[in-house]
C-alpha cells in the first residue's frame, strides 16, 4: 500500500516538475511550485519522516511561497521569452542525471533493513536514545542532543539569513500609518482571521512544547507562530502588525535565541562538561538532557519566529512602498 | 476496515490528480488558485486518512498544518492580487 | 577549563559574537567589538597551531557524544595552518574596513556589516575545524550566506547581479556536496570523517561512491573556483566592497582548497582518487588550463579589482597543481601556498581599497601618477605584486620553489616549466599597474592635494601584511615547517625523506 | 464496534464521493461562479463526512480532539476562502456566463449599429 | 522486477533532481531561478528521506509494541538543510528585489546589457 501511494506521489511530482519547467506565467509557477512542497511533504510522511514533513509543509509551502508571491508583486508576473539556447543546459543536466543514475546501479536496495545506513550508526539513536535522552521522539533526541551543534550552525544561518535580508532590504516604517492596507474590503475574512489567530499561536505553543513526544519542535514552531503574525499582517496591514511586534524587538529576539542556544553550551561548559553536553546540567543526567533539549529548542523557536516575521516584514514593506508610489 | 480506508485514500489521491490537473491548465487564474485551494484541503483529509491507515494516528498534526498553511496561502495570493492586475 | 575548550573556541567566539554585534547596533561600537572578537580568535589559532603541531590532533566531541554519534571538531596541523592564516585576516581586515566601508557602505548597515564578517568568519572556521561531513555543509551555508549580504553591500548596483549569480553557483555547489555525501552516508551509514576514510575503504571501487566522491570534487570546485566553473568569482570580488574582496580573496577560496584537501586525502585516500580514478590529470589539465587561461584574462583587464579577481583563480590552480602532484613535496606546496597566497592578495586588495578610497575608482587609469601621491600604498602594492610573480625574498617565491621542486621530483618537466611560463603573464598583469603608478603622470583634471595617503587605519594592516610577505620570504623555517608537517600528516605513506631534501636546498 | 466500522466506512465512502463529485465540477460546469460552488460546497461536506468517518476509529483521547479541531478549522477557513476568492474575481471583472452573454451581445448589438 | 522495485524511487528522485537542476540553469527570469532552486533542492531531501526508510518500519517515535523504526539520522539532517533552503531563498529572493529596483528588469539578458561585460 505505501509503495502504491509512493508510487502515486512521486509521478504527480514528476508532473509538476515538468509543468514548471514550461510555464510562463510566473505566478502559476509559484503555485506549483507550493503544490511541489505540498507533494514532496505527503512523501515524507509517506516515508515515515513526520517532523521533516511538518517543516516543509509549514516552510516550503508557506513561507517561500508567501515570499515568492511578494517578491513577484514587486517584480511582475511574465517571464519574458527564453533568448538563451536550451542546448547547453540540457547536456549538463543530462550528464549529471546519467552520472547519479549510475551512482543509484550500487546503491542498496530502497527500504532494506540491512542497509549500511541501518546498521552503523543509527541503531544506537533507536536503541539507547530513549534511555540515554529520556524521550520518546527519537528525532528531536538526535536533532537537540546528538546533533545539536549541527541545530546550533542551522540557528545562526537562519540568522545569517535576517542578516541577509535587512542588508539588503531594511524594514521601513512608514510616517504615515493611517495608509491604506490589508484586505479591508473583505470583511468576512476580518471576522474569521480574528478567530482563527488566537488559535495558531495556541497551536504553536503546543507544537512547540510537545515536539519531545510528538511530530514537531522548536523551529515549527517558530514558523507557525511566524505564520499567524504573517495572516495578521495579510489581513490588517502591515503598520498594526509593526504595532504589535517592532522589526527592533524582533532582531533583539533573534539574537536573544541564538544567545540562549549558545548559552546552554557555555553553562555545560562551566560545569565541567564540553560545549552543548547536558547531561552536566543537572545532577541527574537524565534531567539534564531534559533542561538542555527545552531551552535549545525555546532558542531555536524564538530565533526563528523573530527571524521569519522580519523577512517577511522586508518583503511586505518594499511591496506596500512600491505600491503607494 | 483497512480495505475501506485504503480505498478512501487511493479515492482521495485521484480526487487530488484532478485538482492537480486543475491548477495545471485552467481557463483564468482563479481556477487556478481553485485547483490549487481543493489539492490542499483535499491534502488534509488524506494525511488524516493515511495516518489512520498506517496505525499512527498521532500525526494529524501535520494535517492542521496544512490546513493552516493552505488559509495563509490563500489569504496571501488574495493580497497579491492588490497590486497586480489578475488578468491573464 | 580555556585549554580543554581550545578546539572549539575558534568556531565558539565569533558565532556567539555576532548576534551580540547585532544588538550593539553602533557603528564604531560594533566595529571595536568586532575586531577584538577576531583577535581573540587568531590569539586562540596561534595557540591551536602550537598545540596541533606538538601534540598531533586535537579531538573534541561535542555535547559530550562519543563520534561518530555525536559531532566532533578534529584539529590537525593541515587546517590549524589555515585557520591561522583566516584569523589573522580577518582581524586585519576589520581593522582596515573601519575607514573602508564609512567610504563603500551605507551608514546604516555597518553594524550589519561587522556581524556577517563574524558570521563568515564563524562559518570558515567551523568548515577548517570540523569532523563531521554533514556540519561542514551547515557551516559551509552559514559562511555562504553571510558572503553573499557582504558582497552585495556595495554601493554600485553591480554589485547586486554579482551576489546573485554567486549564490546561485554557491547553493548549486552546496547541493552537490549534499548529494555527495548523501549517497556516501547512504554506503557507509556514518557521517563523521574517519569514520567514513575507514569504512570507504572497505569497497574497492564501488560505482555509488565513485559518484559521490565526482560530485563533491565538482560541488568544492564552485565553491573555490576551479577554472570551468569560476564564473561567479570575478564579477563578485570585483562589485563587492574592497574589505570584503580582501577578506574572501585570501580565505572563503582557500578554505573550499583546503576542503578539497581534506576529502582527497583524509576521506577517499589517494589511492582511491588518483590511482583507481584517475583524478590526478583530470585536476592537473584543468590546473594548467586555468593558469594559462585565467593569467591572460588578467592581462587585458582594464579594472584592477577584475585583474586580481582572475588572478586569484590562476593562484587557485596552482594550490590544485600541487596536490595533483600527489607528492608530500607537491602536497606541501599547495598547503603552504594557500597560506601565502592569503597574505599576498589580502596586501594587494587592501592597497586597491586605499586607491578607491581616495581617487573614487579602481580603472587601470585611476592608478595613474599614484607612485607618488600615495608612496606608501604603493609600495605596498609593488612588494605584493613582486610576490605574486614570485620574485626571491617574497612569499610567492618559496611556494613556486617547492610546486617546481615538487614537479622535477617526478621528472615532470613540463608542468615545471608551465609554472615559469606563467610567471611571466603575472609580470604583464603587475607590470601594467605599476607602470601607470611610477611612469605615468597624474590626469590634469585631478586636484593633487585631494589624492593624499590612506589613513593609518588602512595602511596599518596593509603594511603588516606585506612585511608577513617579506619575513615569510626570508624565514621560510615557521610556514614551511607547518606545512610539511601538515602535508606529511596527510600522506599517511608519505616519505618524509624527500621534504627534509627539500628543505635544505632551499637554504 | 462492528455496526461503528461499517457506519465509518459508510461515512467515508460518502465523503469521497462527493469529494469527487467537485472535482468533476471543477471541470464540468461553465463559469467560474458555478466551479466555485462546486467546489467549495463539496469540499465542505467532504471534510465534514470524511473524518466524522475517522472519529468514529478513534477511542476518545487527544486524536479526536486534534481531529475536530481540524474538522472546525476546515470549516471555518475553507468557505472562508472561497468567498474571498469569488469575491476578489468579481472585483477582478470576472463575469459569470449569463452576464458575458449579455456584454457579448451588446457588443455585437453595437457592432451591427456601427454597420 | 525485482531490480526495478529496488530502484525506481532513487530513479525518480535524481529525475526529480535533475528538473530543478535544469530550471536553474536555463531560466532567464530570476525568480524561476529561485524555484528551480528549490524544486532542486527539495528533491535531494527526498533523495536522503528515501534512504532512511524500512520497509515495514515506522516513524521514529516511540510506541508500545513497535520495534522496527525508520533511521531517524536522515530525518535530522534534512530538517537542517530545509532551513538552510529557506535561508538562501529568502536572500535570493530579497536581491531579485534589489535587482529589479535598480534595473527595472529581473531577466538575466535584459540586466547584463544594462552594465559593461563583468
């Protein structure tokens, strides 16, 4: 059954791949492309990987979405004619497909518990993480404990990112913040955004703190609560956004999870351990894991959040600047 | 029982390749954006059916999320409409 | 407790600096904070280098996880080396862009601008010190990132088109490393290096890994430039703001050379890549190719950023000339010539940054007359030209002498003689600067009084710099020694007769 | 627990098929306006069947909660968004048939007048 | 048979893979670039995914009476890169804006006669 479904999945993505390559028309280009992440998510599912699935849904096709569409707002919809000649690209696209096609002739099997990928390393994660670690989510075990400074080196690019777009957009706010914005002509879309708003940071806050047992963590989180900012902002304008959370405080959030990410490692340090070892966080190591996997994953989810609502306050700001001149 | 849900799912995936082939070819862009609104809710109920399917109903998660990312992305390409004219 | 951390504080200070950068917010505060940060850092490497050359390797499992579960930084004599040479350019270029980017960036984004250089210089340090395949992609995005906001800070609007298609080339570079080290974790079921160079060699030529190992040598040749895909780089060094050329021209390349490196010899083996692939002519054509090539270029070029720029990619392909000799010697050559390649191009980009900084442009005729407005640029700019052609008493010199040395030992006099050959189209590219400072007079329409000497500020660094190329030229004992330790380190066979050889013809 | 599968099954059988049934709408009726109906009347009934049906396969704890808070939430944003969507064409100059019908012909009307 | 079924979910990935390859090398707009980028990039995570499956595993999260789980390794460093992806797209897309500003085109040959070679 799973392999049917797979099989399913993947040629509607073969489909959508395909019907990007040929459109024209920029904005069904993005839509695809959202239904590209949406696919390529079902597969993750499909193949058991539910927290990677709950990140590109909430990140491929919601967050680079959006900012494709603002980007697009600003930039036009038409992609011009292709004066380039499709010869050369498609030799080298050919040649690298036939090299990794001949990679794949000694690869093993697909879904072989025999694998070496199943037998060298990962069996300890299986085996020892729920004794070693304490928690049920053997993905956040690996990904906040085993593997955190790999986590630690994916905070600071995130934050490199907000680095990146503030360079080079900046966040302006308006003088004049009586301006016309947001979505005031649909007013069912008021009543329901209202309701539904609440809702969303309820849910990341669960998604946040339930991520130990459970599909999720820190940088869905983010994302999530990101999310409901970003609704708020589509549908009341950007100015009440700005009102609510200041581009200003948002980069003070960003850097204060970094901060706090690092600052687990620098308090296991002085305890006498190495950078990010929380077992010497606590008398009981156990408990340690435990205290270090919460904070680590509350730096992540703040750094992130702050992180994803300035990019899209960049965005949304050059849109309504343009828009107004 | 599982034959019935293996059945809803496969149902739902087809319901999902007309949608898809919606959202590829459609006379205006809003049939577009259509075909793109029903694959999404449609997404929904099959990670809710597949979790059921699988044993692990405890990922239905992943189906909020979806459904919360489709709103977003609706309300977001309404917005989008604001400043460029629709037109095809 | 400072000794058992030292590993890991070359990576640990400026990432946790960065975001404290961020929140100083002041331009001269950020600035100050910034280089201190970066001198610590270097502080730090110095000891590191000491530490790794007397006791071998320094090993540190992060969180306290034994590799290959957890992440381990692993410190050896060949990336202590080049972590040195980062962090001394680093600092000495913050140092410098105090008064450079008040001239090429916005006011507003200085504090930005200090907190991606620590980003990048975080990210180049976690790829030198990592053990891990799959961290150093992580640390390679971070520092990726931060250069791509650094180059587009410019002030011209080229400078935006040329981030734009190096973060194209860099992300398809960087996925390509993903794929490769995806189907090698897919054989071999562990991500941490050692690991992987003992359980590769349990196959003999598998077509999976031979795959991944193509796909990685051509997502590192994006990243450092390697002569058919350096498209990206001359328009970026060119458009980006002079601190920022100076910093990435002596490092972000040099670090993907040192990548390349340590997958060749720590992870495949040679005997993998050279003898059983064959990777050794297909590396040396292509080095050859892009000296030539990449020399001319330099030659006709009217901007002399753009000169440098290629430049550099001709310096790249002598770095890979050296270890497609697969000799210690060779090896050796290209360590040490990452190292004072570092010192000679970071002295001549800074000189240009003082010539833009007080003319406005960095147009071959720009440089007019400046022999005797700026003397002391000049000569700074002369010496690390001379080094760049590979005059006696430079740097440049010694590393040409061991890649000659390197090719004879082998007999392989053409590739020896190609090396020479190549100096001469650096003599041309130098040769027409230099000319137009000492030989040609300042354009009428120019105020003399306006062109005046860079501030101290600028000049410091520079100069420390070019008499670094001057006492390494001199006393080769301290670099050669940490390269040929650091070359015999990764030639587990390697005969270490041949270098002391070496060592002592050049005395 | 065997008359609660068969309702179930019941239950989702119904959902897909009416699922399905918007999809063929989406192709087969002529305007925009109708297509909408179609498809946001069906997907509403749809969600509403289809994990009613998986409600009744769960036992009680937080699965049926998460589950009718996805079925409120459907509810809520699914008419939601097709409303803003019609709404946002007719503003757009989106015409149903019968209003490009008369525009066509008082086009034609004038063209036959400009003759 | 049996060899197809081994691979045809790698041979689809790296078709998949090589789609997104080619968007990016061939598109003029840079915004599909961007996307090509992504579709790219999105498929090498399935590449990853695809390897740490078991047949007859499940999700790696602990449940009574289960004891074949996928890998959950590859699942960690996809989260990563996912976020990685995201970091580059947002700078990308953020510099077409720029580009754009300052051009008034977003088309590769359009900007590259607008500016000298290089």
């Amino acid at each position: 059954m799973a392999e049917l479904i797979d099989l399913v999945l993947l040629a509607m993505l073969a489909l959508t791949a395909l019907r990007i390559i040929f459109l024209k028309d920029l904005f069904a280009v993005v839509m695809l492309f959202g239904i590209y992440s949406f696919l390529s998510a079902l597969i993750f599912i499909n193949l058991d990987a539910v927290d990677v699935a709950f990140t590109e849904a909430s990140v491929g096709a919601g967050i680079s979405t959006v900012l494709m569409l603002g980007t697009l707002a600003l930039t036009g919809r038409k992609e011009k004619k292709n004066s380039h000649s499709s010869l050369l690209p498609l030799l080298v696209v050919t040649v690298t497909g036939a090299a990794l096609i001949y990679g794949t002739l000694d690869m093993p099997p697909f879904g072989d518990p025999d694998n070496p990928v199943h037998q060298h390393v990962a069996p300890r994660y299986i085996e020892e993480s729920p004794q070693e670690i304490g928690l049920p989510n053997m993905v956040t075990s690996v990904l906040a404990s085993y593997r955190a400074f790999d986590t630690l080196g994916e905070v600071v690019v995130v934050f490199a990112a907000a680095i990146g777009v503030l360079a080079l957009l900046g966040i302006r706010r308006k003088k004049d913040s009586d301006l016309e914005s947001g979505l005031k002509e649909h007013k069912v879309l008021h009543v329901i955004a209202k309701i539904v708003i609440p809702h969303v940071i309820l849910f990341a806050l669960y998604v946040q703190f339930h991520g130990d047992f459970g599909p999720g963590g820190g940088f869905q989180a983010g994302v999530i609560a990101a999310a409901a900012f970003i609704l708020y902002a589509l549908v009341f304008g950007l100015p009440n956004t700005l009102a609510v959370a200041s581009p200003k405080f948002l980069q003070w959030m960003a850097s204060f999870g970094v901060l706090l990410y690092a600052g687990v490692g620098l308090v296991s340090m002085i305890k006498g351990g190495q950078f990010l070892d929380y077992n010497k966080l606590a008398a009981d190591p156990i408990a340690g894991q435990h205290y270090g996997i919460i904070i680590i994953e509350l730096g992540v989810g703040i750094t992130v959040f702050a992180v994803m609502l300035s990019i899209f306050y960049a965005f949304s700001s050059q849109a309504e600047r343009s828009n107004v001149q | 029982m599982t034959e019935v849900l293996a059945a809803a799912c496969i149902a739902i995936l087809v319901v999902m390749a007309i949608a898809l082939a919606r959202a590829f070819k459609a006379p205006t862009v809003y049939d577009r954006i259509l075909g793109v609104n029903m694959f999404g809710t449609k997404t929904v109920l099959f990670i809710a059916a597949v979790g059921f399917l699988m044993g692990r109903p405890d990922f239905l998660d992943i189906a909020i999320v979806y459904a919360l990312i489709n709103f977003i992305g609706m309300v977001a390409v309404l917005r989008f409409f604001e400043y460029t004219a629709p037109a095809e | 407790m400072f000794e058992q951390h030292l590993a890991a504080l070359p990576v640990l200070l400026p990432l946790i600096a960065a975001p404290i950068t961020l929140i100083l917010g002041r331009s001269l505060l950020s600035w100050g904070f910034a280089t201190l940060v970066s001198g610590c850092a270097f502080v730090v490497s110095i000891q590191l280098l000491a530490a790794a050359l007397s006791d071998g390797v320094l090993s540190y499992a992060l969180g306290g996880w034994p590799p290959p579960w957890g992440i381990e930084l692993r410190v050896d004599a060949v990336n202590a080396f080049v972590l040195l040479a980062v962090s001394a350019i680093s600092t000495l270029v913050l140092i410098y862009s105090k008064d450079s980017i008040e001239k090429e960036v916005e006011k507003s984004k200085h504090s930005l601008f200090y907190t991606a250089h620590l980003l990048c210089l975080a990210g180049l340090s976690g790829i030198l010190i990592t053990g891990d395949a799959f961290n150093l992609f992580v640390f390679l995005e971070v520092s990726s990132l931060a250069t791509y906001t650094l180059v587009s800070l410019a002030s011209d609007r080229r400078c935006l088109t040329a981030a734009f298609r190096y973060l194209v080339m860099g992300t398809i570079g960087a996925t390509f490393i993903l794929i490769g080290v995806g189907l090698l974790y897919m054989k071999t079921g562990t991500l941490n290096m050692l690991d992987l160079a003992s359980r590769i060699e349990l196959y003999d030529s598998n077509r999976t890994i031979n795959t991944g190992l193509a796909f990685i040598v051509v997502g590192i040749g994006i990243k450092m430039a390697l002569f058919p895909l350096h498209m990206w780089l001359p328009p970026a060094y060119t458009h980006a703001p002079s601190a920022v050329t100076a910093f990435l021209s002596s490092t972000a390349t040099k670090v993907a050379v040192y990548v390349m490196i340590r997958f060749i010899f720590t992870i495949f083996g040679i005997d993998h890549v050279f003898e059983k692939m064959g990777m050794d002519i297909i590396l040396m054509a292509l080095a050859v190719v892009a000296i030539f090539k990449c020399s001319y270029m330099a030659t006709v070029q009217s901007n002399v950023k753009t000169v440098f720029a290629y430049s550099s990619v001709a310096q790249v392909g002598y770095m890979i000339l050296g270890l497609s000799l697969v000799s210690v010697t060779g090896l050796m050559a290209g360590v040490l010539h990452v190292f004072n390649h570092a010192l000679m191009k970071g002295a001549l980009f800074m000189a240009v940054g003082a010539v833009f900084y007080r003319v406005g442009s960095v147009d071959i005729k720009a440089f007019n007359g400046l022999g005797r407005q700026m003397p002391l640029t000049m000569a700074a700019f002369t010496i690390a030209g001379l080094s760049i052609i590979g005059v006696p008493l430079t740097v440049g010199f010694v590393s040409k002498w061991y890649l000659v040395t390197g090719a004879l030992e082998q007999d392989n006099w053409v590739v020896a003689a190609l090396v020479l050959a190549a100096s001469l189209l650096a003599v041309v590219y130098i040769g027409r600067i230099l000319e137009a400072a000492y030989f040609k007079k300042l354009p009428d329409n120019v105020d003399p009084n306006t062109v005046k000497e860079a501030p101290p500020l600028m000049l410091a660094p520079m100069w420390v710099l070019v008499l670094a190329n001057i006492y390494f030229g001199i006393d080769t004992s301290l670099t050669t020694e940490a390269a040929s330790s650091a070359a015999e380190w990764l030639f587990p066979s390697g005969d270490t007769h041949s270098v002391s050889n070496v060592q002592e013809m050049s005395k | 627990m065997f008359i609660l599968d068969i309702v179930s099954s019941i239950l989702l059988i119904a959902g897909v098929f009416f699922g399905f049934s918007g999809a063929v709408g989406l192709f087969k009726f002529p305007d925009f306006f109708t297509r909408v109906h179609a498809a946001s009347v069906t997907d509403s009934i749809a969600a509403i069947l289809v994990i009613s049906g998986l409600l009744l396969q769960t036992s009680f704890d937080l699965n049926t909660a998460k589950l009718v808070f996805i079925l409120l939430f459907l509810m809520i944003t699914s008419p939601t968004a097709s409303h803003a969507l019609a709404k946002s064409a007719r503003h757009g100059g989106l015409l149903t048939l019968a209003e490009a019908k008369t525009e066509n012909k008082g086009a034609d009307d004038k063209q036959e007048q400009a003759h | 048979m049996n060899f197809i079924l081994d691979y045809y979910n790698y041979w689809v990935v790296v078709f998949l893979m090589m789609a997104g390859f080619y968007i990016v090398i061939s598109a003029n707009n840079l915004v599909k670039k961007i996307v090509g980028l992504n579709v790219f990039q999105t498929s090498v995570f399935m590449l990853y995914i695809s390897m740490g499956k078991v047949s007859g595993g499940t999700a790696p999260i602990l449940v009574e009476g289960v004891t074949q789980y996928s890998n959950p390794l590859p699942h960690v460093l996809i989260l990563t890169a996912i976020v990685v992806g995201v970091a580059v797209t947002a700078v990308g897309l953020s510099l077409i804006v720029r580009i754009k500003r300052a051009y008034g085109t977003v088309e590769e040959n359009e900007f590259e006669h607008k500016d000298d070679a290089i």
